[in-house]
C-alpha cells in the first residue's frame, strides 16, 4: 500500500472515532421521554415475609409490605398489613408472594380450613417402608392398606385396601427418644369420609398400616380382593387331624310331637232280657218281644 492510501485510511478511523465520541457525549446528556424523565409508577403491595404452612394464622411478623409495579399488582392483593391480621392461609405462601383474598381464610385455623364439608382429618403413623420412603407429600394421592394378623385362622395374615385414592392433607416427621435409640416416625393427615375414618382408627388398633401411592390423574376406584397368606404362598388349607374333634351339629329346632289319640271303646253289648213262661225260659232283647222257645 503506498503513502497516499496509508493516508486516507488513517483520516477515515480518526473521523469515525470522532462521530461515535460526539454521538455518545449528545445521547448522555438528553433526557428520556421528550425532555422529561420516566419514572415507575408503584402500588404497596402485602407480602409473606417467610415461607408460610397453610394454617398459619398471619400477624405481623410474617408480613412485610413492598412496592410493586402498578401493572403487575395481582387482583386481591392487600395494601395494608393490617387488612389481613388475624386471618389464616389456606395454602402454602413462599416468602415474597402477594398475599391475596383467594389464598385466606377467616373462618377456623389450622388443619381444619382444609378439611372439606362431610369429610374428615384422621392421621396415621408410618415408617420409611410403610410410607413410600417418605416421598408423600401434601396434595397427594394414595391408597390405604391394612394387615391383621390371624384374621382368617391361625397363622393367617390378610392384608385388605380399605381406602382408596384419599388425599394427603399434610405429612411430617416425628423423632421419639427409646433408650439410647432415636427413632423417626412420619405421621400422615389424610381426608376421609366418616366410615374411612372407623376403618382407619381400627386398622390401626388391630394391625399394620401402608401407604401406596398414586399417580395424581388416576382416580379409579379399583374392586380388590382382600389377600392372605396361603393365597400369596399357594398354600392349601390344613387338613383336621385325628385329634381335633369337629365342630358340634347345630341341634335340630324342637318340634312337639302330636298326641297319642286312644282306640274308641268297643260298642256296648245289646241288653238282654230273660223271659220265663209256661215253664220255658227264653232270652230277648226287649221285654216286649215275643218270647221265643228255648231249644
């Protein structure tokens, strides 16, 4: 390249070098919006200050007010902290979500806001194998068995589904201190019906509870039979030993016999006359008979 085009080349980036300098010292001093400066326009908004268990009776301490942009205010959001004290959650609050009328309840605390109308709470301690290793949760879907032992016979295990696609309303881990052993228990709340609920307290009193759980969509109500031991073990039933005596034959219902009707009597003999006349003597039957000789 000879001098004269070394030239040309140097001029032209000095040139631009200056228009981009000019441009940004220009654009640095206006002024957005036409001359005026844009600002955001907020509302208040009440918030969860710390993530929030339904239940949770809100007071103070867990609320906090920030500012939202005015476009993004949801409906039902409270400007006030106070608007809302007093009241409880019905659902899970993460910190920093908008507290709104949808999501409270004024009526009741605790568990019981999410009890439904005709149904129950019954809760059920398990283990890390009765509860599907702890993975149900809140909101979930599961079945509930029961075995009892020596429920059909001696040595015989049924196990029978006694509910069916019941709802996990809130779930927990219990520790309990046994001697020099630590010992974690999760206790389930569940939503029955009040029959669920006698089946529930019952298994429980008389044998081994498990969870099975299902998947959310599936709501199918399934006929299943009850199983024992000898139907998993293809084991046939005893047979009775010499020693074992049967079972007594239920006695017959008495029936009073009819009575014994006696033989008539005979017929009384004919009375008879003895007649005795003219030296003859003659045997009839009424005195007014005619004599008849006696042979």
């Amino acid at each position: 390249m000879d001098s004269k085009g070394l030239t040309l080349l140097l001029e032209s980036l000095l040139l631009a070098v200056g228009a981009g300098w000019a441009a940004y010292q220009y654009l640095g001093h206006v002024p957005m919006g036409g001359g005026h400066a844009h600002k955001l326009q907020t509302e208040p908004v009440v918030v969860a200050s710390a993530d929030l268990t339904f239940g949770t009776k809100l007071e103070t301490s867990n609320l906090k007010v920030v500012d939202f942009p005015k476009d993004a205010v949801p409906r039902g959001a409270y400007a006030i902290v106070d608007s809302v004290l007093g009241q409880t959650s019905k659902v899970f609050l993460v910190t920093g979500e908008p507290v709104l009328a949808s999501k409270l309840s004024s009526v009741g605390g605790g568990l019981s806001v999410m009890v439904k109308p005709s149904m129950r709470a019954i809760s059920l301690e398990i283990n890390q194998v009765t509860g599907v290793s702890g993975f149900v949760l809140p909101g979930d879907r599961v079945d509930v068995l029961c075995t009892i032992d020596n429920a059909n016979g001696s040595n015989v295990a049924v196990t029978k589904t006694i509910l069916q696609n019941a709802e996990v309303l809130a779930s927990g881990t219990t520790t309990d201190e046994k001697g020099k052993k630590t010992l974690q228990t999760q206790a389930v709340t569940i939503a029955v019906d009040p029959e669920g609920a006698e089946a529930v307290a019952l298994g429980q009193a008389q044998g081994d509870m498990h969870l099975v759980l299902r998947n959310p969509v599936d709501n199918e109500v399934v006929d299943v039979r009850p199983t024992d031991t000898r139907s998993v073990l293809g084991i046939q039933p005893e047979r009775k030993t010499q020693t074992e005596r049967p079972a007594p034959r239920p006695r017959p219902a008495f029936q009073p016999q009819p009575p014994i009707m006696s033989a008539p009597p005979p017929p009384p003999k004919p009375e008879t006359f003895t007649i005795i006349k003219d030296g003859n003597i003659s045997k009839q039957q009424s005195p007014n008979e005619k004599p008849q000789p006696n042979p």
